[in-house]
C-alpha cells in the first residue's frame, strides 16, 4: 500500500479532465497533464477484457503486435510500431522492469489480478518530474498496481478469488488491503496458477487432409506474491514493493506438420524473480522531488534433453542477474507556464552463466535528462535532451564491448486551434539510442562485441477529439489518429534457434516504418442499459531497407502485419454486464523473403463475457464466465506455433 501511497504523491498537480461515469466511483490522485495522449485501460475496463494476462489486455491497443509462443506457458513479448520489443520500456508502479540478458519482458508473468490500470505512451510520458529512463526507450508500457482505498470507517478490505477453467487451469488469489494509520496502509496480494496447458488443435498434412492433434508441454505452476507499503506526508507520498515470482513451465515448441508427433519438446524453465524498490515524492512550493531505487534477482533454469527431442540440442543452463538502481528527479517552476525538469539515473547489472567460455559481463549505465514544458491555453512544447554513458566490463582483457557515450534529442508539441478544447493537434520528433543487450554481445558462440547499437528516429502527427453530453443517448465520443514514421538502423532482429532458449541474431542494417494509428470510443445510454464501444485500427508498412542487391529489398519485416485492428463492446443493466471483444490480425509474412510461401493468412478471435454482482449483507459474491474464441478460430501468432480454440473460464470472487 505504501507504493500506492508513494504513486500518488510522484503524479504533479493538475485541473482533471471533467467527465460524467455512469455508476462509477474513481479514487486516486488527480493525473498529470499529457502532452502527448496515452491509450489506458483501467479498472473495469480491465475486468471486461477476458485477459488473463498484461499480455492479453495490451493486445486491445492500437499500433501493437504480441508474439505469442503458444498458449498459457509461451513466451509472450510486446512490438510497438514495429520498433522492436527491446525499444518497449516496461514500468511496474514506476520503475523500469529490467532484463539485460535479452532485452525482452515476458509479460505472460505478469497478472491482472492486481492490476490498477495498462497505459501506453508512444514517444514518451512527457509529464514533470518523471526519471531519466522515462525518456529512455521509443514506447513504454505502465503498469499500475492496485491502490488501497477505504470508504467511510472501514479499515480492511479483503478479496478471495478462485477461477478455473480449460486446460485443468485452477488459479486462486487473495487481496488483503489494511488501513495501519491515518497515512500509512498495506496491501498483500498472492496469486497462484497451474495448468495442463494442453488443447487441441487442428492442422493440414502433407497429403492435404485435415486432422487433430493436442498441443504438448505447455504446463505452468506458478507462484506471484507482492507485499506494499503505502505512506502520506504534508505535499508527498512514499511507497514500498516486495515481489516475488517462481514458476515452472514447459515450453511447447514449433509443431512440424510434415513430421506430426516425431518432436516432443520437452524443453523446461524454471523462473525465481524477485526485487524490492520504492520511491519518494514531495513537494515545496515550485519545486518537486521524486526519488527511488531497486534492487533485482532474477534465477532462470532451462533444460532442454535431444533423448526427448531429436530437433534440439542438450541445454541444461543457469543464469542470475541482478540489478541495482537509483534515480532521482526533480522538476522546478520558473512560472506557471513554464517548468524545467532534471533527472539522473545509475543502473548497475551483472550476468552469470555457467556456459563455456562465458565471459561473466557486467554494465554501468548512466543516464541524464534534462527538459523543459512551456504551457500556454493554445499551445503546449516540450523539449529534452537525454544522454546516456554505457561502460561494459568482463573477466577476460579486451572480451568487453567498447563503452558507449550518447546524446539523443526529444521535442513534443500540442495545438489547440479552436476554442473547443476538446479538439487537439499534437507533434513529436525523438531519436533514441539502443545498447545491445548482453545476449547479442555476450552469448556463447552467438554474441558479437562488435555490435552496432540501434539508433531509432521517430516522427509523428495525431489529432485528438472529445465530445461530451449530458442529454440524450450519447454520452461521450472520444476519436484519436496519428500517423507516424520511423527509422531503425543497425536494427538487430532475434528469432528462436534449434529451442525456444536460443536465438540467432539478425543485423537488418535499416528499417522504415510507415503507419496509422486510430481509435473511437463512445458511451451510450437507453434507460437502465448502459453500453461503452471502442475500436481500433492500425496500418503499417515496415520494410528492410538494408541490402540494395537482395531480391527481399523493400519488403516487409516479418510478422508485421499490413492492417491489424480490435474491438471491444461492454453492456450493463441491473447489475448484469455483458462484454463482447474482437481481434483481427491482417496477413502478413513470416519470413524475410515475401514469398508465396512464407504468406500468412489473417486471423480473428472473439471473447465473450457475462458477469454478476449477488449482495450477501454487507459482503458481495460476484460470478463471472468467459468463453474465449468462441468461433474457435484455428490460428497462429507465430509460425509451427498453434494457439486454442474455444476455451471458457468461470472466476468466483468475495469481496468483504
């Protein structure tokens, strides 16, 4: 709870948005200003997604692709705009969730369970008093636990879930929330899940027949406890997290239809996480201050046995990392239209393998930003400039990568050229800079320490437009389109080897990215029946500009699919709620080469949802039942990688 406490004192002051919720209450710190807009789901919204995952739930937002491995076990990793999940910074309460091994963040681990609200910034967040990694990465994902609030007297509040469903999936938790003071209060939350992770799929044989088989390997135990502290003080908050993860999973491989049955993948991972951080904010006057630090371990353990399947080779690898960071920002008012921010951060990481030949690296990474926001009724500009020192050490003389020393440039800007404030215009141009990942430079007959960094440039233009009644069915229009273009060069592209652990590294040199992002939302109302819509669209061309000479020149990178899109529709009436949600995923190909061969089809899946609230006195009983592709819809995120079919999930939650 003190990390919810902490949260609300590190958001700036600032006039809220007014806006009339239908049978909603919202409880929290008013939200800093935007420059840019942010595409959130929050609260309900998340309840209603038939989302298990962070990963499921991002999949609703516009200009994303997930790549999901295959069901519950798969790797589950995020692409915004075509940039590479490496260029994806990802928040929890506020701080950056770090993998330098590999860059990548699986956010299948990561629930909803507890999950306040899913934000996603294109650019960056662009709002004061922010740390130097804010301005870090080319997106970023934030990720908001639960805050406790009590109404009225009461000092607990206590939450048991248990849901169950297909692939024998059994997952309890439970939220206890204590009120410990008048301006200190706990939150413990504790989550598990196990699953078979087995479903049938079918697929076409070489003969051309259609046939059934049953996807293997893809079993998950998992463990999640988190533990907060929530504190206030006169102009500021503090808070406190304690995470810990551990699971086992299978990891199900490609599934090869010439050969149907003859690779068993039986590959094994076993993940012990853990970190501790916290943070601090107060203000005096014009100035503000926000300081926080973590400390991370992170045990993986994976397997892979030739006796079980002949296609890979024997794996049977440990690694630890840890993590050590502190920053500390602060944000002072020249005037009221006009502030100036400075940050500095300092990320220490280590690696340990017990590969051959393995170098042990370890890194230092400095960062400094400093900005500035000029606010005025019709026009709003920010400007920042980050700069960013990577030093690289290992055991072994001249085995390190030469250190690295980067200035890289952000401006953002918003028009309102009516008197309509609902009607906006906003700009930004930023150019980010990549280190390679420890994986790329370090990995064992894979790594090359001679990898360039990717540098990426993007430019983009959108328009916001809100409308609100008060009368009359509707009740709001929300309608939001940005086009955008970017440049990666030097981008270094990772794709699964012989097993799902492995990955062979691919240098594209140069990619541009054109595309359109749009999303609509409105929310009506026809007597007791409440209805809330969206959807979104996203278009993109990501072509390999890196080889003049190559047939391939110009073609679009794999898996990014030329139109994509989703959309979501959520009723209520008397306490019943009733939530439809859709997913397209356009063609697309899978491979380098835009070949016949390599084309894949579009996919679609709808999820449906029927909730009710049953009052028992002063408690609360509420029933919830989930049918997930109910058109079970056949398809595949990434290629030999088949995903379920209709599936459904029943959740039983008391709330006291």
């Amino acid at each position: 709870m003190i990390l919810t406490l902490l949260l609300m004192l590190m958001l700036p002051a600032s006039p809220p948005d007014t806006l009339a919720l239908d049978a909603s209450v919202v409880s929290a710190f008013r939200q800093p200003e935007k420059i840019i807009p942010a595409q959130t789901l929050q609260g309900e919204q998340l309840e209603k997604l038939n989302a298990l995952s962070v990963a499921d739930a991002i999949r609703y937002f516009s200009g994303v692709q997930i790549k999901d491995y295959g069901g519950i076990g798969g790797l589950k990793t995020i692409n915004v705009r075509s940039m590479g999940t490496q260029h994806v910074g990802v928040f929890y309460d506020g701080i950056q969730l770090g993998n330098a091994q590999n860059g990548q963040i699986d956010l299948g681990k990561y629930s909803l369970e507890n999950m306040e609200s899913v934000t996603l910034y294109n650019g960056q967040k662009s709002t004061a008093v922010q740390s130097a990694k804010d301005y870090a990465s080319a997106s970023a994902v934030y990720l908001q636990t639960r805050m406790p609030v009590f109404s009225g007297k009461r000092r607990t509040n206590l939450k048991a879930t248990l849901a169950g469903g297909s692939f024998s999936t059994i997952n309890p938790s439970v939220l206890w929330e204590q009120k410990l003071g008048n301006s200190v209060s706990n939150s413990f939350n504790a989550e598990f899940l196990t699953t078979s992770g087995k479903y049938k799929f079918t697929y076409r044989k070489k003969d051309g027949y259609d046939t059934t088989a049953v996807r293997q390997n893809g079993d998950v135990r998992a463990l999640r406890i988190e533990e907060g502290l929530f504190g206030r003080i006169p102009e500021g908050q503090w808070r406190l997290k304690f995470y810990f993860y551990d699971s086992e999973r299978g990891y199900p491989g490609a599934f090869v239809r010439e050969e149907p049955g003859k690779f068993r993948h039986e590959d094994r991972q076993w993940d012990t996480d853990f970190f501790t951080q916290g943070s601090f904010f107060k203000k005096w006057g014009d100035y503000r201050l926000n300081a926080s630090f973590k400390y991370a371990y992170d045990y993986l353990h994976y397997l892979s046995d030739p006796r079980l399947d002949v296609s890979t080779m024997y794996v049977d690898n440990h690694y630890r990392q840890q993590e050590a960071y502190l920053s500390v920002a602060q944000s002072y008012d020249i005037f009221k239209w006009w502030d100036v921010d400075l940050a500095a951060d300092w990320q220490f990481n280590t690696l340990d393998a017990d590969l051959v030949n393995f170098v042990y690296p370890s890194r230092n990474t400095l960062l400094a930003a400093l900005s500035t926001s000029l606010r005025w009724p019709k026009l709003k500009l920010q400007g920042s400039v980050l700069y960013t020192f990577v030093d690289d050490q290992a055991r072994e003389a001249g085995a390190a990568a030469e250190s690295r020393s980067v200035w890289t440039p952000t401006a953002v800007l918003q028009f309102i050229p009516f008197r309509d404030k609902n009607f906006s215009i906003r700009a930004f141009y930023k150019r980010i800079f990549r280190m390679p990942t420890l994986n790329d430079l370090y990995y064992t007959f894979i790594g090359n320490k001679y990898l360039k960094p990717e540098f990426s440039t993007q430019y983009d233009v959108g328009l916001t437009w809100d409308k609100y009644w008060t009368r009359g069915i509707f009740k709001k229009l929300n309608l939001t389109v940005d086009g955008y273009y970017n440049v990666v060069e030097n981008k270094i592209i990772a794709t699964p080897a012989s097993n799902q652990f492995q990955w062979t590294m691919v240098n594209l040199g140069l990619v541009k990215i054109r595309g359109i992002d749009a999303a609509v939302g409105t929310a009506l109302a026809l007597g007791p029946v409440t209805a809330d819509l969206r959807a979104t669209y996203t278009y993109q061309k990501a072509q390999d500009f890196t080889d003049p000479t190559s047939p391939w020149y110009g073609g679009q990178i794999p898996y990014i699919p030329w139109h994509s899109g989703s959309f979501t529709a959520a009723f209520s009436y008397a306490g019943w709620n009733l939530n439809y949600s859709f997913i397209y995923t356009g063609e697309r190909y899978e491979s380098v080469a835009n070949i016949p061969e390599n084309h894949a089809q579009p996919w679609y899946t709808s999820d449906l949802s029927l909730s009710h609230n049953f009052p028992l006195g002063k408690h609360a009983l509420c029933g919830t039942l989930e049918v997930n592709n109910i058109f079970n819809q056949q398809y595949e995120v990434v290629q030999c990688y088949p995903m379920p079919g209709t599936n459904f999930r029943l959740i039983l939650s008391f709330l006291l």
